[in-house]
C-alpha cells in the first residue's frame, strides 16, 4: 500500500488552505464531530484552555467582519497604507469572512491555567495555553478535511480580540486568537513544503 492509499497519509497530505467556498450550510452533527476532533487534541495539564465561538449567521458573520475592519482600517491608515489599496483589503477580508457557510472562532482562556508571581513562569503559562489551542484547531482542520470539508486559519482575531469578543459577546475570559473558515470548497490549492533536509537536525 503506497502512503497516498493509506487514509491518516491521504489526509494529512491533501488537506490545503481553501479560501472560496460554495454557500451549503453545514450540518450541526458535522460540526459537533468536527469539535469533537478539536477537544481530543492534548493540552497542558490537561486544562483543556480551549474555547469555540461556532458563528454560522449571516448577521453574526457580518457583525463580525465589520468590527475586524474598522480595526485594520485605523492600522492600515495609521501605516499609511494608500486608500485604494485599504479598500481592496477590507473587501477582501469581508469576502473571506462572509462567504464561508461556517466560521469557528478558536479562543484561549487562562481561567484554569496555573497562576504565577513570576512573570516568566507566567507567560510560559500562557504559552503553553495558546499551543493547547493550536493544536485543537489543528484537529479540527485534519476531521474536516477527513469529513470532505475545506478549511483556512485566519490570523485576523490577533489584531483585534477585543473587537471579536464584542460582535460575538463572548465571555470576558476568552481570547480570540483565530478564526477558522470551513466548508466545502470552491477552489482547488496546491502546496509545497521544505525538504526535510532543511528543516530538521539529526542529533
Ligand atoms: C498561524 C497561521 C496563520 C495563518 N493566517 C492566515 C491568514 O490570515 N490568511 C490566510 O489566507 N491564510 C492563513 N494561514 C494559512 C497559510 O497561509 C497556509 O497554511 C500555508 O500557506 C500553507 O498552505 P496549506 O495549508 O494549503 O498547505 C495561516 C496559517 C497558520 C498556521
């Protein structure tokens, strides 16, 4: 059996970012096998810091991607970025906001992460909070594709949590840290990765 027949390899090894999807929702059981995926995933002493905002609305989506861009727009004029230019971005990311059927919101919470006087020990902390996060939504991404579904991760959140957390009304303790878009896919992607040679130290 080549690696591509196997279905852990054919997952693992097709999954790519997709960022136009075709408008048919998607099913509350699939979506609840998709976070089943995600709260599987390892975490820092086991504290599951991870938390999901499921936005699947129309107004929501809109409600959110409006909060995001009146954010990056005070950014981008701040950067001096040319106007022309700042249009094409917003309209962009509100396309790639609005037009998934799905959207989960990956946020982190420290409410049951240890408390530290020490501001090392602390951000380790949160550290290791934030990649408990990670790697839920990289589960979550793997089940998707697994489950016929394409998916993107979007940094945009890190920019503006607290925008997020309003247009959502999300607990004070959640903090949004990536917006995941899903559903099935309206383009096709390829992809490439570095050698092995070039990223890895053999010790
Ligand atoms: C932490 C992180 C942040 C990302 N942010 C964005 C983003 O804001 N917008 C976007 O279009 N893709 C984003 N991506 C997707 C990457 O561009 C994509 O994974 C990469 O180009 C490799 O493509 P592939 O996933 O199809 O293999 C992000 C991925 C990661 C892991």
């Amino acid at each position: 059996m080549n690696d591509l027949q196997d279905v852990f390899w054919r997952t693992v090894l097709t999954r790519r970012s997709i960022r136009r999807y075709q408008p048919e929702p998607v099913p509350e059981n699939l979506i609840r096998r998709l976070l089943t995926a995600a709260i599987w995933a390892p975490s820092a002493h086991n504290r599951q810091p991870w938390r999901f905002a499921v936005v699947t609305t129309e107004a929501r989506k809109a409600a959110l991607a409006e909060a995001m861009a009146e954010r990056w727009l005070e950014d981008m004029t701040r950067a001096g970025v040319p106007a022309r230019e700042i249009r094409a971005r917003l309209q962009r990311s509100r396309q790639r906001l609005t037009e998934p059927p799905l959207l989960v919101v990956g946020c982190m919470t420290m409410r049951d992460m240890d408390v530290y006087a020490d501001p090392r020990l602390t951000e380790a902390e949160r550290t290791m909070a934030m990649q408990s996060l990670v790697l839920a939504l990289g589960n979550l991404m793997l089940a998707a594709h697994h489950e016929g579904l394409s998916s993107c991760w979007m940094c945009a959140p890190l920019f503006a949590p607290d925008e997020v957390r309003t247009a959502l009304e999300l607990p004070n303790d959640w903090e949004p840290q990536a917006i995941i878009t899903l559903g099935w896919p309206n383009e096709s992607r390829t992809s490439f990765r570095k050698p092995l040679e070039e990223v890895v130290l053999w010790k």
